[in-house]
C-alpha cells in the first residue's frame, strides 16, 4: 500500500476507491459489504470440551509468562552498561 495518509478500499487485490477520511471509508466499505449479501457464520455455539478448555487456557497462560518474561530478569551482578 502506498503510505501517503489515504484509507484504501480493496477487493481481489485490486484498489477500489481511496479516502482521506477513515469515517469515510469505513461507510462505503459497510454499503459495499451489505450490497454483496455477505453474511458471516455464527461460530459462537461452538463449546469447547472442559478437557480441550482447560489445555487451551494453560498454553494461553504460558504464553503470556513468556511474552512478560523479560520484566523479571536477575539485574544483579556483574556486566551490563559499562558496569564491572
């Protein structure tokens, strides 16, 4: 995409229209998804097995305590920034 400040409305990699407003955009990129009769599936009635939950939420919680990781690093110590 170009980065010159525009909003860009794409369909089948192709640049539709372009705006200067975001508000703008957002509008006709609605019209143009209501006139194509797109409808999106509801996937709110899958139920997840309590098995399948509990293993989703123990990867989900080791992920975040490794992403946060860092903030609890020893500082102590020898090196570091012109340190000895």
């Amino acid at each position: 995409m170009p980065n010159d400040g525009k909003y860009y409305i794409i369909s089948h990699g192709q640049i539709i229209e372009d705006y200067r407003s975001l508000k703008k955009a957002e509008e006709r990129f609605r019209e143009l998804v209501e006139g194509s009769g797109f409808v999106p599936e509801d996937n709110t009635s899958t139920e997840l097995d309590p098995n399948e939950e509990s293993l989703q939420r123990y990867l989900s919680s080791k992920d975040i305590y490794w992403y946060e990781s860092w903030k609890y690093r020893d500082k102590k110590g020898k090196g570091g920034r012109g340190g000895i």
